[in-house]
C-alpha cells in the first residue's frame, strides 16, 4: 500500500510546474517530506505525518523541519502497513 502513495507522491513531484518549485516555506518541501515519512514509516505513519505537516503549513511557520527518526505513541507494527 505505501508503494503506492509513493508512485503518486513521485508522479506529483514530475508532474509539478517549475512556478511552484522553491515555493515551500519548509525545507524539505512538503512533497518530498511526505515521500521520505511513506518511506520510513508506512501507510499510516506516512498519511499521519503528512497530514500534521500540512496543518503546520501557514506563512509565520518556516525553515528546516524534518521528518523525525521516532512517531510518539506509535506502535512499531504499522510500520508494515
């Protein structure tokens, strides 16, 4: 399953025009944070970190915010998902 949202997330990089590249106020940009969140924590954790990502999204917020080496309160299990 987070194959899949991989395979989108890397057709939406691709397909995205240059006028909206560098236009993230985070580094990394939020696409590429929502592929490296499927890559290490599968289907649920990915979906969760991206969503959050997403909410902190706002103008006032800016610079690096990486994706975290542990999600609190998440079991180990999904991870496989």
């Amino acid at each position: 399953m987070k194959y899949i949202f991989i395979f989108i997330i890397n057709q939406y990089i691709k397909a995205s025009p240059e006028r909206f590249r560098g236009k993230c106020v985070f580094t990394p940009s939020c696409s590429l944070y929502s592929l490296e969140s499927f890559k290490r924590f599968g289907t649920i954790g990915g979906i969760y970190l991206t969503f959050s990502r997403l909410g902190r999204c706002v103008p006032r917020n800016s610079g690096e915010d990486l994706v975290p080496e542990k999600i609190k309160y998440y079991p180990s299990f999904l991870k496989y998902i």
